[in-house]
C-alpha cells in the first residue's frame, strides 16, 4: 500500500460508515476524516522526507484538527489523547476503544510503540552526561532509564527551544554549549561560547542564544551571542566581570545582561547586536525578572538590598524599592503581576506589586532559599539548608491579604550538604499543571510531588550518576493553531499502524491508519551486532579489581555472537584521563566478561570496541561504573 498523502483516494469517516472520496476532493493535506457527534477529526501524516513516503526510522510531522462539523469553526482547546500502535488484526476494529481504555491504565505490557502523550524527565548530573527518565514506567520504585547523552564536560545551566527539540547546556570547562537533540536525545554538536560559559538564555522569538561568560580576566566577562540556525557565534560583549543574569523584553527588541562585579546593567539592541547603554543598579546585581504586565525590568541587588525598576522601552530607571539586604533570586508570576523575591539571610520571601512597584507582603519560608519555579496555582522555593520545599498560594498574593504558605520534605537533608551544586534549577514543573519535580542530590533521587499530597508521590533514583537539576520535555501534541494539534515523531517500524484518538468531550474513540515502508538502510543496521551491558551493580570498589559482563546481539532477533577472539574493554575516568583496555574472554553464550581496575575515587566510563567485527570504541551505548571507598558489592 502507499503512503497515505500519496493515495489515490481517501477513506472519509461519517459516523461508522466509511466512504471512499477521490483525492481530488479531498481538503488539501487531510488524509483521513471522523464526523461524530457533530465533530470533525482529520488526521494527516506528513513525511519530513523529500520522497513524500512515511518510511521507518524517518519523521513525520502527525496533526489532528478538530473543528465544528456544521460550521467548520476549529474547537479550540481540546486536549486529545493520540498513541500510535501496531494496527489491530482484522475484524477487531471495533476494539480500538478496548485498546485506548489499556493505554489510559499504563499496563507496562501493552504499551504503545509512541505515545503522543508522553514526556520525558532529564536530569543534569555532576559528570559529564545527562539522564533521560520515562515517569510512565517507574512503578514499585524502579525507575526506566530511557538513555544517557554524554557530554563532553560536566553542564552548568540549561535552556530549552520553545517546542523542546532542542536542549542547550552550557559546559564552563569546555568553553562550549552543547546541543542536544530531545527527539532522539543524542549531542547534535559542541558550539565554542567564549571562555566559562555559564548562564544560558534563549530570547522569547528564539533566534539567538545568549551565553554569560564568567571569565576569571575581569574584562574578558560578558555574552556570547549565537545564531540558532546557523549555530555560529555572531557576537561577543564585554560588559563586565562577575556573573552574569540574561534577560529580554517581551518582542525581542533588548537584552539584559547583568555583570555582578561591575554592578550595572547593560542593554543590548538585539537588531544590531551593539551595546545601547549601561545601567548602574547597585554593587551587586544578582537577579533579573521582566515583567510584561508592567514593561519593566527589575534588579535585585543583594549587597543593596534594592530592587531597581527599569522601563522596558525608555530604559529609565522608574523607582528603586527597598528591600533589605540578602536578597537574592526574583521571578514573575505567569501574569507578571506578582514579583517573588526571596531572601536568603532572613529566609524570606518578598512579594512584589508590579501594579504600583511595591512590596506589599513578606513570608517566613524554607531555610536559605535560592530557587523558585511557578506552577498555576503555586509558587515552589527550594532551600539550600533544609529538605523542605515551600509552596506558596499564588490566589493569596496581594495587598491586605493573607499569604498562604505550605510545605513538604523532598529526601532526607538539605540540598548544600551535597556540594557543587549547578546553576540549573533542581525543580521543574511536571507536565501536569498541578506537579513538580524536585531534585535531592544528596539521596540521588528526583522527587514527583503533586499538589493537594502531603508528601511526594514516589521517586526516581539516578543509578550510575549524582542529580543536580531537572527539567521536563514534553512530546504531547501541542495546539499550534485554535483546533490544530501537531507533533513530530519518529516512525518506529514497517507495516501498518493504527493512530488511536480520544476526545472527552464529546466522547469519541476512534482509530485512524497509516502505512510505514521499511527502510533499507535501518534493515542493514539492524544485522550489525551490537553491546549490551550486564551491569547491576554501578558501584565498584576503588582499587579492586571488578568483572565486567556484556552481551554481543545481531539481527533483529538479536542473537547471541559467540566466538569473538578479539573483543577488548576500554575505560577511562570522568571527565577525561589516560584510557585503559583489557582484553575480554567469552563465558557463556554471546556472554563476554573483562577485569577492570578503578584505581580512584570518581565515575568512569566503558567502551567496547572489536576490530574483526568493524565496531571502534564508541561506536556503540557506553556503560558507567562509580569507584568508591571501602566495599562495593561486586558485579558477577
């Protein structure tokens, strides 16, 4: 059969009576069509390539448009359900709603093959590599570790596109930015961004890239400016030494950057990438928050203990707000009414009126606070000297009101205990408006709290690595347009596949189809044999000698490869150290074992590399072991 846009004819859905329409009269790019309930479903499959063929491996941009079937007004609003499966054998097309209700359980065994529902937790770790985690997976504690990108320093900071396909992370020691592609999570490439990049920040329409330089040479601090499309540095700007904090206005026009050293603000004209002017805001700068309610920029000075308000526009100075020494972060509500300005000397937070430009109320919360995320209903203030997370009532905000403050303990100790924290938040809102996720890198474990719980729902552990921050991709479809949803997706296999979509309201299940072809090329990757490791415990004693297993498999059958003579292990200690190779033996069938010896303290990396079967060292998924002191359990 071929591809769905290129048919001859199309299959239009009126309530359960399916009638073939030639293609010519088809709406232009609609594939296939669900009246029901005076609703309208058209689905549409478009492939990425240049042959027009939905094809495995590929991608594919899948849409749903929901609209009035009377009037054709879209539906804004909606949130449908999508999974692509395996298609249903035939004769059980009518189970499609049967399948749908075993997707909305989360039975681990009949997952489908993509869920356009779905998102991904990554976790940013002390070494050099980031941790993927599917949330859907993790039941009774164990945690599914989707993946693993490694990269080539350990990361800072973090800044993501606007639809989460691609992830900027700064690495300080490398003097790059990584890119990191969230649709196969692999490093698309390393973008040199002057020296110590630190601070990432992608302006509003996301063209450029703008990196803090926390240059140890005073007037070597500034930004580096990159060009996301091209991926190539397009500015470099002193504007002073210390650290820095980027922010933007509303439309792109400037960006701020603050240099904490040099106690000013300096304003960029983005069009032209020159500095404008510098804005003196007291000795210390260590915050910036735009509100777009008020047009205006507000700095928190720590050393002050001020708040300076700069119009967006005019780049005046409108007030400066006394505040109180030990100030600290400042961020916006969503509304950008209501600015949240924590203390850490007082342990307070401090609300700011964007309105009148006025603190019009204080509340004791979390032991030395240094990090805020928003929710719809809730404001989250982590604390560097206690466990506890404060949650503050956004609906309790304001003059002459009562503010509400809440909390819950995320681990067993506070997060400072565990040293060498990174500029990247520890928490991030979960995909459902009503949750977060707050790391504690002292347990090593992501804590997901949902409002209205006394404490948080469950946990993910990071085997193999130490968390210092997270954040949240989403792949759920998104409404790009009032009653258009869309998401990019990569095809998973040949064959036919059955797209399962659900509305509530109205309730309407039904599958549409699509064909896939194979793809030649994925076919002959798939005889080439590959590593899988047999490690279940990451942790190993330092200095002890400690037996490494894995798994030669070829085909798509994945059979064992016996007989391998000249398989070798190499490994090395993070970030980078002289490598190391020992020779591997067979012990079972398709079964390889090596001796290796971490002879310090510290994480380290495994390849596995074999000449006569044309796989050089890292050419296949890596494995991680961590040397510690004293007794480890070993591996078998």
């Amino acid at each position: 059969m071929k591809a769905l846009h290129k048919a001859s004819s199309l299959l239009l859905f009126t309530g359960l009576l399916a009638v073939e329409v030639p293609a010519a009269e088809a709406p232009a790019g609609v594939s296939q069509r669900l009246v029901r309930d005076g609703v309208a479903i058209e689905f549409e499959a478009r492939p990425l390539g240049s042959d027009g063929v939905l094809t495995e491996g590929m991608f594919a941009d899948v849409r749903l448009r929901i609209s009035d079937a009377t009037t054709g007004q879209p539906l804004a609003g909606q949130v449908p359900g999508a999974w692509l499966d395996q298609a249903l054998p035939e004769g059980q097309a009518d189970q499609c709603k049967v399948r749908i209700g075993t997707y909305l359980k989360g039975v681990l065994s009949a997952r489908p093959l993509v869920d356009l529902n779905s998102y991904y937790l990554v976790v940013m770790n002390k070494d050099s590599a980031l941790t993927v985690i599917d949330p859907v997976t993790s039941v009774g504690g164990i945690t599914s570790t989707l993946t693993r990108v490694a990269l080539k320093r350990p990361p800072m900071d973090w800044a993501a596109s606007a639809d989460d396909r691609l992830l900027y992370v700064s690495m300080p020691s490398a003097g790059e930015v990584a890119v990191v592609d969230t649709t196969e999570f692999k490093v698309l490439g390393n973008l040199p961004a002057g020296p110590e990049p630190v601070r990432v920040a992608l302006q509003p329409d996301g063209r450029y890239l703008w990196v803090g330089n926390n240059a140890q040479r005073g007037e070597e601090g500034g930004v580096t400016v990159i060009d996301t499309q091209a991926r190539k540095t397009v500015a470099t700007l002193a504007t002073g030494g210390g650290h820095h904090e980027i922010a933007f206005s509303a439309d792109s026009r400037f960006a701020f950057v603050s240099s904490r050293d040099a106690g000013r603000v300096t304003v960029v004209d983005v069009a032209s990438l020159k500095k404008v002017q510098d804005i003196e805001t007291g000795p210390s700068p260590l915050s910036l928050a735009l509100s777009n309610l008020s047009g205006a920029l507000y700095v928190s000075d720590g050393k002050a203990g001020t708040v300076t308000v700069i119009d967006a526009r005019s780049l005046k100075v409108r007030k400066v707000i006394d505040a109180g020494h030990g100030l600290g972060p400042l961020r916006f509500t969503p509304d950008g009414r209501f600015g949240l300005a924590l203390n850490s000397l007082n342990d307070q937070v401090l609300v700011l009126d964007a309105g009148s430009d006025e603190i019009v109320q204080r509340a004791e919360i979390t032991a030395e606070p240094y990090q805020l995320v928003f929710t719809r209903n809730y404001a989250y203030v982590r604390g560097l000297a206690s466990p506890k997370v404060s949650m503050i009532n956004l609906e309790s905000l304001g003059k002459d009101k009562q503010i509400i403050v809440q909390a819950f303990e995320a681990g067993p100790a506070a997060p400072k205990l565990a040293g060498e924290l990174p500029l990247a938040d520890g928490l991030s809102q979960a995909r459902d408006e009503g949750a977060v996720f707050v790391v504690n890198p002292v347990d090593n474990t992501t804590y997901f709290y949902m409002e209205g719980m006394n404490a948080p729902m469950t946990g993910y552990l990071n085997r193999g690595h130490t968390s210092r921050a997270a954040r949240v991709i989403d792949r759920s479809m998104r409404e790009v347009e009032p009653g258009l949803f869309s998401s990019r997706i990569k095809l998973p296999a040949p064959g036919k596949f059955d797209l399962a979509v659900m509305l509530n309201q109205p309730k309407i299940a039904h599958c549409f189809s699509a064909d896939v072809q194979p793809n030649k090329a994925m076919a002959a990757q798939r005889n080439k044999p590959r590593v899988e490791f047999l490690i279940d415990q990451p942790l190993v004693t330092a200095g002890a000698t400690t037996k490494v297993r894995f798994r030669i498999l070829q085909g798509g059958a994945d059979q064992p490869k016996t007989g391998i003579a000249d398989l070798r292990v190499r490994y090395f200690q993070a970030p980078a150290s002289r490598p190391y190779e020992v020779a591997a033996v067979e012990v079972g069938e398709g079964v390889y074992e090596a001796p290796i010896e971490l002879k310090q303290v510290g994480a380290y990396y495994l390849h596995v590399g074999s000449s006569s079967l044309g796989m050089p060292f890292g050419s296949q998924p890596y494995a991680s072991l961590r040397a510690v002191q004293g007794q480890a359990r070993t591996n078998p």
